[in-house]
C-alpha cells in the first residue's frame, strides 16, 4: 500500500513535486501510525515513535508549503490538481473508500497541523476502516471538529444542483426537496443570472480550490480583522476587537457559558437539572480538552468554580462525577502526552487541571511518565505536581512503583514520606512491592506511628524481618515494636536463641533487645538475661553480641532491667567483657 | 455486462430469495437496499442475455414486479429507485454498504449504466411489466450496437431516470454549479427547513430540530462569507418567501454571521453564532420566553433568575457545543441594555453584553426595516441602511453598526439605484472590500442579458449611482452621454 504515481510527475514544477513528495510521505507514516495503533495501545512506545514520525512528516510538509489538498477517490488521494496519487490501496474497503463514500471529496491539511489532531484523526480514520462499524464519515469529521483540517463534504445543495446520487440529498425530507425544488424554480425564472457564469459567477469547483485563506492572511484576520473592519476608524477597530474576544477567548466564551450553568446550578435546581446541566460542563470541558488549547479548560473550570460556594452538595458531587465520566482514557492520555511534550505555558495548566480534577487515571498517567527520558523541569514539574496530588494519598501511584527507575521510585516514596499521614496506604502497599530495601526502610520509617492494628503488622512488616538488609530488618523490628506490640515476644524472641543473629550489626541486635525488653514482659526479660548471662567458655562472637545486647539496655533504664543487669554483674561465670559492660550501663541508668 | 457465471446468477435464474421478509421493508435502508440491489442486479443481468419473449426474461420481469410491489406496499414512498455512483450503489438514496461478490456486481452494472449514461432508474408503484421489458430491451440495444448509444427519449409512467455517467467525479460535477446557485438553494433550504420546524412547534407536533443538517447549512454560509462570497445577500430581500417569524430568524442568523465573519473569525465560530440565533428563535417560539418579557429591565435578581429559569428551561436540548453555549448566553443576557456591564447575580466578574447579542440585535433592525413591522411600511435597503445608522448612535452596538454598513455599502444587496446614466440597476453585491461603500456589484437592468458589473473595477470608473430609488418610481430623464458610461476603454 505505498504510495504512488499515475502519470509522469516530471510534469509537474519543482515546488509541486516536492509537495507531492513531501505529501506521500506524511500519508505513508500516517499509514503506519495506523497501523502501530491498531497492534499495540494507546501510550506504547511504537505507537508514540509512528505518531512522532507522522508528526514530523507534516511538519517537513509545511516548512514547504502552508497547506496540502487533496482529492478522494474510491481507493486513492490524489494532490490536487494534478492527477498524481499521494496514497493508494487495492483493498476493497479502506478509509478513502468510507470517505468518498459518504461524499468527503477534499481534505485540507492546513499548515499547524500537530500531533493531537493527527492523532484525532487517526481515530477517525481507524473508526472508519473498520468494517463492522457503522460511521457516517462526515458526521464523524464534524465531530472531531479540528482547527487544522477541514474537509468538503457534498451536502444537499451540491449534490442536487450538480446531479449527483448521494446519501447528502436525505439530508431534507421529500416534502422538504420539493419545497425547495418549487422555490428554486422560481427564483431562476426570476432571476436569470443564477446559473449564468458571468463575470462574478465563481463555479462551485473553483471555489472550493481556492477558497481558504492562506496561513498568512488568516493570522492577519485573526488578529486585526478583514478590510472591512480595518476600513473603519481606530476607535471602533479597537472596541470591535474587543467584543471579537467574546468568539475568541475561553475567558470571555466558554468561561461565561460555564458561569451561566454553574449560575443554574446554584439557584438550587431539582436532580434531573442537576445531572443534565453537570453533564452539559463536562461536555464542554472534553471540547476544550480535545481542542488547541487544552490547557484552556482549566479556565473554564476556574469559572464554573466561582460558584462553587453556593452548590448544594448533591450538586458539587454530581458535577464532578460528571466531569470523570466523560473524561475518558484516551483523553487523558492526549493530555498527558501533551505534559510530555508541552512548553511550561501548556504543561503547568494541564497538571493543574488533572489536579483539579482528581483524576486518578491522569495521575497515574503522569507518573508513568517518569519512565521515559524527560528534560529536567519537565521532571520538576511533574514532581510538583505529585507533591499536589500526595494530599490525596497516592492511590494512583501503586502499581506504578514496579516499573520506575529506582531513582525515580525513591523521590516518589520520599514525596509520600513526607505528605504522611495521607499518603499512609500508599506506603503499607509499598512494602510487598519489588522495590529497592532502602525504600522500605523510609517507608516504615514514616509509618512509625501509623500502623492500624497487629494484623497488618502480620501481613506487611513480618516478612520483612528476614529481609536481605540488616537495615530493612531493623526498620522492620522497630515496626513490629510500634505496631504490634503484643506481637513482640512471640515474633523477636526467638532471635535471641539464632546464632547467626549475634553476628548481626549493633544496630539490628539493639532493636530487638530493646523491643523485648520495653514489651516483650517478664518472659522477654527471661529471654534477654538468658541471651547475655553467657559463660567463661563462650566464644567470642558470643560474648560480643552478649555485650551488645547489654549496652542496648541503655535505652531501657527500667528498675527490672537494673536489676538484671546487676545480677548479671554479679555472676562470676559470666566473662569479664560482658560483666563490665553490665556495669558501665548500670553507672548510666543509676 | 459480462457474462460472469460465478459472480451473477445462472441464466435464467432470476428468483429472488423471498424468505426473508424483513429484507422488504424500505424502513430498514441497509437491508432492503441489499435485497434490492440483488433484486434490480438479477433482473438486468437476466435480461442482458435473453431476448424479453423468452421465458427467462419474462419470470424475471415478474419477480422483480412483485418484490416492488411488496416493499411499497406498506410505505409512503412513491418509487424505489436504484443509483451509481462510482464504487457505490444507492437506494432511495441511501448509500448502501455492499459485500466484496455484490461489489462485482456493482461493476457489472456500472458499465451497463455507463453504457447507457443513466445514473438512476426509479421504480414507481404501477409499474408494468411492459415496461421492463421496454426498457431491458433497450439496454440490451445500446450495449448490442456497434457505434456509442445513450438511453435517450426513453418514457414510460411508471419507470424514471436520470441521465449522465455514474462514474462522474464530483468535482467536475460542481464544475457546472455555480457559487450563486449554491448560496440561493442553502438559503432555500434553510428557510424551508426552519419554517417547517416553526410551523411544527405551532402545531405542538414535532418540536424536534434536525440539527446537522441546519449546523451543516449554517457551516456552508460562514465558509462562502469567509471566501468573501456574499452571493446569499440577495435572498432575503427577494419576495420569494412568505414574511413571518422563521423568515425572520434566517435572515437574522445570516446578517448577523456577515457582521461576526467580518470580525475576523473563523467559519466554525460564524456558524455557530448563526445556529445559535436560529434555536433562539425557535426557542422563543417553543414559549420559553412566556411570561418573561415583563422582567425586561426588573431589578437584577428577578431578571437574572427568570433568566437562568429559561436556560434550564432548554438544558435537555444543549450538547457541549459552541452553538448550544452561545444559545444560552443569549437566553442568559436578554433583557439587559447593551451598554449595562453585567456583573452580579448574572457573572461573578463584571462582563460586557456577548458580540452575538449585539449583532443579532443589528440584524434583527435590519430585517424588520426591511420587512416592515409595527405598522410601518417595508423600507427599501438603502433606506434602511440609514436608518440602522441613526439607532447605532443609541439602541445598538455603534461599533458594529458601522462594520455592517461597511460591508453592505451604502446601497445594500437588494436595492433599486439610478446611476449618473439615468439607468436604472439592482445592487445584486456588496462592495469589494477594496472599493469605495457606495460601489457595489450592479445588474444593470435595462441591458439586453442584463448583465452584472462591479462598480468598483477600474473599467467603471466613470460610472456612479446618483440615487435609490423606489419600487415603481419613474426613471428620470437619461443622460445623452449615458450609453458610453460603460464601454471598456
């Protein structure tokens, strides 16, 4: 299905085969686009490198020339105005074919075209190929509603007037045709001119050659006017310009529509008006989220948010279930590719935005992107945003953590270490994940004082205890200690009876003597004396860990650990070692 | 055709599976249009190869009789008709999507229409079969001749067609549509499609607008307005169509996307500033506006309220859409004076009354200057140009005042004017952004074809209109000079 030529292109001049060149290319990697979509889902690499490529076809495209045109036919486009191919397929049924067949003749790729339109129309395009899919291919562009390709459909009108068999022509009923048929009799018996091509008389086809604007004229226009407008004086140019922002801004359009609905919805409105006004701001709110400017939706909201205040709660909730319902995958995915993407100007707001929504998908979204390779402040940016959305608890980042980077895992564990205690289930989740040990470590040890009751203690830190780490496993005594302690003697006890625990670092030796001794009662007491009342013939490892376990003490100064320690000093069967060591902890706790 | 075994049916075999009976129903368009294909395919295909007195020829005559009589025995429709075009078929109109085998098929019959230079055959309810056979007879003559045939002067009652080649690209097609033809049949169409709308809401019967098709027309005019094509202009001040309030709201919508499209914005956005006046309208007719006029100018709060009452009022009919958000901001900001900041309890920060408000406002005026109300008499265009330029000054926005008039002249699309040859003329075009605003686009009626020049081509340069004049007014005594005013030097 490549792209190729009918007639001899050496006809054309330089700059319109460069164009048709240029034009293949850009079908073919949007061929190819097509396809990595149809394999693989939203968001996959190969999907994001053929976009990335289709994107970088047009724009190669329009470094050339400001905009392309080209001509359906059945299985093929041609550039227009000439008879070359710039995509052609011998399947029976393909998108040109869907296309034509329910009368698109023209596409305009207008010069802006980025990636979030050739994506959008790929999904367009991609719902048309399918077979079983029954689509209206116009009514299908209509709704994608792009800013940077338009498209000629026949409508009723073309297709009456040039005779042509087409569904366009049920556009009106048949009471509605022969209304019109009659009138229009009329009017060319009363007007002879109409279809006369005197001098003024552009024919249909001319026009729709001619008729957009070129990119520079369309700026011009945009920003200062038409000639009509520039012929008036400056005063009026001036307050023209001004009302024009009301068809131009969100701030002045879309944000005062949703002001007028948020109005309705404060005035105190029965549940059925709650939900279609809800509905008809989330609607809105997709629009600019699918449109140039997504970013821009963050404005709306804002307004819709000034009467906030005055919602009932049904109607709060309602609005922002309406909001995440019709704020489907896909789009937020265009969305967060845009954070990717995006200058700070559009990037800032759509994080702002997701915020504002509590979307968790989003957020999940933004975090996967932490996997690729993003400059520094995008990365910023993105950690900021998460230091937002830790508030409300991280929920979304979960399944994320496996396939971080480790550094990047470590920065969103320490975000959630430090927006404790929201962030509390996030961390317990983390605990049985595939991430590095130094992780769990901060993680428990930003859940001290937070753990719920004994069974989670069970099934999260106790695995943990035989942990590869002698940190990890001396976080996870202090746990054990803090979060269950009933639990203590039946869990660290025994420890004291392994062997290959007296080679283990002070510090993990310290934990579990003191947690037996704080909460292990008598008969962690018992166990304690027993571990360090060892005898003249130990051998040194032993007596070391023996010494260790006494100077632990110290963090006990209790009468009942005094007197054990005494006793032990005592015991002239216990080595020399141990004994002092008994006695300097004793000169400190008295 | 070609006698292609394994793609049609064996000769003579021109039965027609009857066992589904659904596939009679025109009401399902993708079913019935494939059962009708294969019914309209075997018959033509049968009477290529057989003579029409063999047996053949006449069973298939009959089935093909009997299937129509039966799928338009329970409908409304007139005829059944079958349509090619290029790689598609028809039927009543209905594109319909084939299968790879039918899709053969389709080019088997495309030749033979191609042959013919039909695009269309309609099957009407008292169709004989006589005539089948007359019309298989001559298909089977012009594909049979040696030198190029059409199907020509072909008449029976009950058997229609429509002549040129199925295989005619679109764009030649529009090649022979010209730009005013177009505008004029969107207009027609609009006009017809909101008037039925209006009268059913009268009626209290269907209140339902097809809104595509009017979002689709609406479309269409922004883009001619946006390719400085100002063709429709000439309609509303025709007298082809009955004055009343639908005729109204479409030469409202279209006068007001002229002034929003000169702005400088985007054909989507004019579109939907028309389409949002038109459901205005339509609104207003439905009676959400019923008792509400009286709070016109009541203290903020009650106005304010009444007004959010209404936009409830049509929130089930709202759909995210520019053109829905612009029908309720002119809802949510009727009743206010034009030059009143809203702020509180309309929008929490202070606004200025929407463009679209504005300009409907203007065009409104405009409309009814034109047409005549409140007991005054119907004013010619230019007359009424005047006289919108006197409200600019107080009722509506001065600004946009001065850019309509800008763009209709100072003789408007419609008016009757005396040139400095005493000739007389009709203004059939505003002025060229680049000419002066009294140097329309001109029929000039006393010529022989009366042909339509612009006043603002160098060529004419010495020609002026001197005055409008009125509907039956005398012509003044011509100019002895006059006939050289515009020859081409």
């Amino acid at each position: 299905m490549a792209a190729t030529s009918t007639d001899d292109p050496d006809k054309l001049s330089t700059r319109r085969r460069e164009e048709l060149r240029l034009g293949r290319r850009c079908f073919d990697t949007l061929e190819r686009f097509l396809e990595a979509a149809e394999s693989y889902p939203p968001g996959h690499p190969v999907v994001d490198e053929a976009l990335d490529n289709t994107e970088d076809a047009f724009d190669s495209l329009f470094r050339h020339t400001d905009q392309m045109v080209v001509r359906l036919e059945d299985h093929r486009t041609c550039l227009l105005g000439t008879e070359e191919s710039v995509w052609e397929t011998s399947r029976p049924e393909d998108y040109c074919f869907a296309l034509s067949r329910d009368g698109v003749f023209l596409l305009y790729f207008l010069g802006g075209l980025q990636r979030r339109e050739i994506r959008k129309f790929g999904l367009v395009l991609r719902r048309l190929d399918q077979e079983e899919v029954d689509v209206d291919a116009t009514a299908a562009l209509y709704d994608a509603d792009f800013t940077h390709l338009e498209f000629r459909a026949l409508d009723g009108s073309m297709a009456w007037l040039a005779g042509l068999n087409a569904d366009a022509l049920r556009q009106d009923s048949e009471e509605e045709r022969r209304e019109v048929r009659e009138l229009f009799g009329r009017l060319s018996d009363a007007d002879a001119g109409l279809r006369e091509p005197d001098g003024d008389a552009l024919t249909a086809d001319e026009l729709f050659r001619t008729q957009l604007k070129t990119r520079s004229e369309r700026r011009r226009e945009l920003q200062n006017g038409t000639e009509q407008m520039l012929n008036l004086r400056p005063s009026l140019q001036d307050a023209l310009g001004e009302l024009k922002q009301g068809l131009l801004t969100v701030d002045e359009f879309e944000s005062r529509y949703g002001e007028i609905l948020a109005g309705v919805l404060a005035r105190n409105p029965n549940e059925e008006l709650v939900s279609r006004v809800a509905s008809e701001i989330a609607d809105v709110m997709v629009r600019l989220v699918e449109g140039d400017e997504p970013s821009e939706a963050l404005t709306f909201l804002k307004a819709v948010h000034t009467w906030r205040g005055a919602f009932e709660d049904e109607a709060a909730r309602a609005l922002q279930t309406a909001l995440r319902d019709h704020l489907s995958d896909d789009r937020i995915r265009s969305l967060v590719d845009e954070v990717a993407d995006a200058k700070p100007a559009v990037r800032r707001p759509i994080l702002r935005l997701l915020d504002a929504l509590d979307s968790e998908e989003g957020s999940r979204q933004v975090l996967g992107l932490l996997e690729w390779e993003l400059g520094d402040e995008t990365e910023r940016d993105i950690y900021r945003f998460l230091q937002k959305r830790a508030s409300s608890g991280l929920g979304f980042a979960g399944d994320a953590l496996d396939s971080l980077p480790d550094d990047e895992a470590e920065r969103v564990v320490d975000i959630a270490c430090e927006a404790m205690p929201e962030t509390r289930s996030f961390l317990v989740d983390s605990l049985p994940r595939d991430i590095g040990e130094e992780l769990k470590v901060r993680a428990l040890e930003a859940l001290e004082d937070h753990w719920r009751d004994s069974r989670e203690i069970r099934q999260y830190v106790l695995p943990l205890l035989n942990a590869r780490t002698s940190e990890l496993r001396t976080a996870a005594t202090r746990a054990v200690e803090k979060g269950a302690p009933d639990q203590v003697r039946s869990v660290l006890q025994a420890k004291l009876e392994d062997e290959a625990f007296y080679e283990r670092p002070k510090p993990e030796i310290e934990a579990v003597v003191t947690a037996l001794a704080r909460e292990g009662g008598e008969k962690g007491l018992e166990a304690i004396e027993e571990a360090i009342r060892c005898r003249l013939y130990a051998g040194s490892s032993r007596r070391e860990f023996a010494s260790k376990a006494v100077r632990s003490l110290v963090k006990v100064p209790t009468p009942r650990v005094a007197d054990l320690l005494e006793s032990v000093s005592d015991d002239w069967m216990v080595p020399g070692s141990v004994r002092s060591a008994c006695d300097e902890v004793l000169q400190v706790i008295g | 055709m070609d006698d292609d075994r394994s793609t049609g049916p064996a000769p003579g075999d021109s039965s027609i599976p009857t066992d589904d009976q659904g596939a009679t129903d025109p009401s399902d368009p993708q079913r019935f249009g494939e059962a009708f294909f294969d019914a309209v395919y075997r018959m033509l295909k049968v009477g290529s190869i057989f003579e029409s007195d063999q047996e053949q020829t006449r069973n298939a005559v009959d089935d093909f009789r009997s299937f129509a009589r039966k799928s338009l025995a329970d409908t409304s429709l007139r005829a059944l008709s079958f349509g090619i075009r290029g790689e598609f078929a028809s039927v009543n109109g209905h594109t319909i999507r084939l299968s790879q085998q039918d899709q053969r098929r389709l080019r088997e019959l495309r030749e033979l229409f191609a042959d013919a230079e039909i695009r269309t055959l309609s099957f009407g309810r008292n169709l004989t079969a006589d005539e089948l056979v007359e019309l298989l007879d001559e298909l089977r003559e012009i594909r049979n001749a040696d030198e190029e045939q059409r199907l020509e002067g072909f008449e029976t009652s009950h058997l229609e067609y429509d002549s040129g080649s199925p295989d005619r690209d679109v764009l030649e097609a529009l090649g022979e549509v010209t730009v005013r033809e177009y505008s004029a049949h969107l207009y027609l169409r609009l006009a017809v499609k909101v008037g039925r709308l209006h009268e059913r809401i009268e009626e209290e019967s269907d209140t339902t607008a097809d809104l595509p098709t009017l979002r689709r027309i609406v479309d269409r005019i922004a883009e001619l307005f946006d390719g400085d094509r100002f063709d429709i202009l000439r309609l509303p001040t025709t007298d082809l169509l009955e004055a009343g309030p639908a005729l109204h709201s479409v030469n409202t919508a279209i006068y007001s996307m002229l002034m929003i499209d000169r702005l400088g914005l985007r054909p989507g956005r004019v579109g939907a500033s028309g389409l949002a006046i038109l459901l205005r309208d339509v609104d207003r007719t439905r009676g959400v506006d019923l008792a509400d006029p009286a709070e016109a100018g009541a203290p903020n709060e009650r106005l304010a309220t009444a007004n959010a009452r209404a936009v409830a009022r049509v929130s089930g009919r709202l759909d995210g859409s520019p053109a829905s958000s612009l029908r309720a901001i002119l809802l949510h900001e009727r009743g206010i004076e034009l030059e009143r900041t809203i702020g509180p309890p309309f929008y929490k920060r202070e606004r200025r009354v929407h463009v679209v408000r504005r300009a409907a406002d203007i065009a409104r005026t405009y409309d009814r200057l034109l047409a005549g109300s409140d007991g005054n008499e119907p004013r010619d265009p230019s007359t009424a140009i005047e006289a919108l330029k006197r409200r600019g000054d107080s009722e509506l926005d001065p600004a946009l005042v001065e850019l309509f008039v800008e763009t209709m002249g100072d003789y408007p699309v419609g008016t009757t004017v005396e040139l400095s040859s005493g000739e007389r003329a009709r203004v059939v075009g505003p002025p060229a952004a680049e000419s002066a605003s009294d140097r329309p686009h001109i029929r000039l009626l006393e010529r022989d074809g009366q042909p339509v020049v612009d006043l603002g081509d160098p060529n004419y340069q010495r020609a002026s209109i001197d005055r409008a004049v009125a509907e039956g007014e005398e012509p003044t005594e011509a100019d002895d000079s006059g006939d050289d005013l515009f020859l081409l030097d």
